[in-house]
C-alpha cells in the first residue's frame, strides 16, 4: 500500500470570497509539506456523487489566491436528499462507495451550515472528513469568523459610504438591503462601519414607528436625510410572528400530509415577505414625508477578489487542515480561534445557527452612538 495520501477537497454552498484561496493554502500545504495528493471535485456534492474531479497539482493551485468564486464550481446539492428525475434520493452510500475507487484518505468540504450537516452526514458513514467554514453570513456556531464574512463586510461598508453621499445630496431615506440568511452579522458590522443611522437585523424585530420616530428626529436636529441598512432577514414584529409560528408548523406536524401543507404555508408566509424593504420603504415616506430609496446589494457582495484579512484566515484555515490531515485528525470543523486555529467536533457544529446575541458588544456599541435598531 502506498504511503502516499490522497486527498479530495470540494466548495459546495453559495459561493465567497476566499474559496480558491483556502483551496490554495490547502493544496500548497498538502502537496508542499506533506507530499499528498490532490483531487478537486466540481460543483460540490454534485460533483461528489456523480464522481466528477479533476487532479489538483501546483500549477493548477498557482495565480489563485486573489480569483474570486471557485475554481471548483459549487452547488446547494444534499448528500441525502440529492435531486433525481425520481426525487430526492439518499446517495450518502454512493458517495462512500465513490471515496473507495477514488481511494481517497481524506476529505475537505468548504462550505457553510448546509456544508458543515452534509459533511457530519459522511462522517457517520465513516469517511475521513474535514470542513472548513467558509460564509459571508458569518453564522456558523464555534468558530470566531468566516472567510469570506471580512470581504463582504468592506464591499457593503463600502456601498453605504457611497449611499450616504446621494442620500444626503436629495435629502432622501435610502435603505440598503443586505445579504445574511436569517444572521445579522453582516448588516450590523457593515451597518456599524459605514455609520447607517438605522441597522435593521432579523434578530431584533421592529417596529416601522419607531424606525419613523428615529428618521423624524434625525430631521428635527437638522438632518434631512437617513441610511437605514436592512438585513434581509430583518422583519418587523407582526412578519416575525407570521413566520415564527408557521416555522412551528412545520416542527409540529406529524403527517406527511401536515408537513407537506405546513411546508407550503410556510413558503406562502416567506414568498409574501420577499419584497420587505421595499414594502418599509412605502410605509417610511407614508410616516415621514421624505421620499425613500431602495438599493440591493445583492450577489456584488459575493464576489470578486478577497480582502487581505480574509486571504490571511483562508491560508490560516487551509493549511491547518493540512496538518489534521497529516495528523489523522478527522471529523472536525477547523475553527479560527484568536490568532490561532482549533479542530471542532463536527457533530458539535452541525445543524446550529450562530446569531448575533441581544447583548453582543457590537449591538451596544450601535446603541452607544446613537444607531436606531428599530426596537
Ligand atoms: O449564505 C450566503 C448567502 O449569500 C446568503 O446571504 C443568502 O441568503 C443566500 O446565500 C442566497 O442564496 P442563493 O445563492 O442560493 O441565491
């Protein structure tokens, strides 16, 4: 049997800045320090379970560390319910079956929560697995930050710096939607940063008078215009109370009839909240008499090339992985801890959400210079 490690790596969940360059601290390690080798599969699970990949040497790995997307491709594909022409299908025993003839020792998933459940999934089937916490969302539980989070976070900062200046030229309210999930963490650094008069997030739901309260006393001390940045998971008391029970529905139902309905009105409850901010923005003009802007940042804080911080942590990160892989160390998410790095049972990741606590500094702070939270 050869000494030699094979290792496959695969990005699956939305894409991030600092994809290639984790891919590329964990292949320059692997195959630099440890002599492994290296196969890329593409399109994340996708790729995984149909057995699509590509060998990953150093001029595969060399000019990539500020490209950003993957040069994997990506994919929201589960390993247990994966889409086929006869439904979702569990193809965790394909998958293993797949490791085998590739005879892999070990392999890395970059990805976010869905990544960090599909990758626990292959663990309990017994695969040799490491995942890396790669989102712009940063709500992954037990790791302090994720790559990608720091560059989304200077591209929306950035955004409402810009906002600021034709917000106060038309003395208007514009209200930047943010990306995130159901976390705020994007929208309260980038809110927090860029000095948005007003940051909306899921986690504090609010109520349109006192978003108006806060607009009308900026204008009575001399101030004609307002920022208001809005994650896009931010809604306000009466929309969370629609969408918290009919998430409890869906938990309660016992049938797959109950579930199916549970699941359709919950859908329903969703879909009729898509256009949130533009609907604040109505009632806001209503309430003020300002007129109101819309801006989405949408995919633009997706992509492009990684700030330094994040390049520095996916390096960090990669080739942390590099040497659990050499060590044997499996199962784990290898968390940034500090300056340093810590492997975190996957078991303890998997299925949790990290939100921004009601008493995180960041929100005190916000509240200490006079940011509206809309509570
Ligand atoms: O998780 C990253 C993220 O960009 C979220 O902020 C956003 O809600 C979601 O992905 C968008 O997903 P999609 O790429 O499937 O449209």
């Amino acid at each position: 049997m050869s000494s030699t490690k094979r290792v496959g790596i695969l990005t699956a969940g939305g894409d991030s800045p600092a994809l290639n360059a984790t891919i590329r601290g964990f292949g320059k390690s692997a195959i630099g320090e440890y002599g492994m080798e290296l196969i890329g599969f593409r399109d994340g699970v996708t790729g995984l379970v149909e057995n699509r990949y590509a060998t990953l040497d150093g001029k595969a790995l060399s000019g990539i560390l500020t490209v950003g997307g993957t040069i994997l491709g990506t994919s929201r594909d589960k390993v247990h319910k994966f889409p086929t022409a006869d439904g979702p299908v569990d193809m965790v025993p394909t998958v293993v079956q797949n490791y085998e003839k590739d005879k892999l020792d070990a392999l890395i998933m970059l990805g976010g929560g869905g990544t960090a459940k599909n990758a626990n999934r292959l663990v309990e089937a017994g695969l040799n697995v490491i995942h890396l916490p790669k989102t712009i969302d940063n709500d992954i539980a037990l790791t302090d930050t994720t790559f990608g989070f720091a560059t989304a976070l200077e591209i929306a900062t950035e955004a409402i710096d810009r906002l600021h200046s034709t917000a106060h030229s038309h003395h208007r309210i514009i209200l930047t939607e943010i990306m995130g999930h159901r976390a705020g963490w994007l929208t309260l650094g980038a809110g927090i940063a860029g000095g948005a008069d007003i940051i909306l997030l899921p986690e504090i739901p609010y109520t349109v008078e006192s978003v108006a309260d806060t607009i009308k006393e900026r204008t009575r001390r001399g101030s004609t215009f307002s920022v208001v940045a809005v994650a896009e998971g931010a809604r306000d008391v009466g929309d969370t109370a629609d969408y918290e029970a009919a998430q409890l529905l869906v938990r309660n139902a016992k049938t797959p009839e109950a579930q199916r309905a549970a699941r359709t009105h919950l859908a329903n409850v969703e879909n009729a909240q898509r256009e949130h901010t533009f609907k604040l923005a109505k009632e806001l003009e209503a309430a003020t008499g300002l007129e109101a802007r819309v801006t989405i940042l949408g995919y633009v804080q997706r992509g492009g090339t990684p700030s330094a911080a994040d390049r520095l942590l996916a390096t960090r990160l990669g080739t942390a992985a590099a040497d659990l892989v050499a060590d044997g160390e499996f199962g784990v998410m290898v968390a940034a801890r500090g300056d340093g790095t810590q492997p975190v049972p996957l078991k303890e990741v998997a299925g949790k959400v990290k939100l921004v606590p009601a008493d995180h500094e960041w929100i005190t702070a916000a509240r200490k210079v006079g940011t509206g939270l809309g509570d």
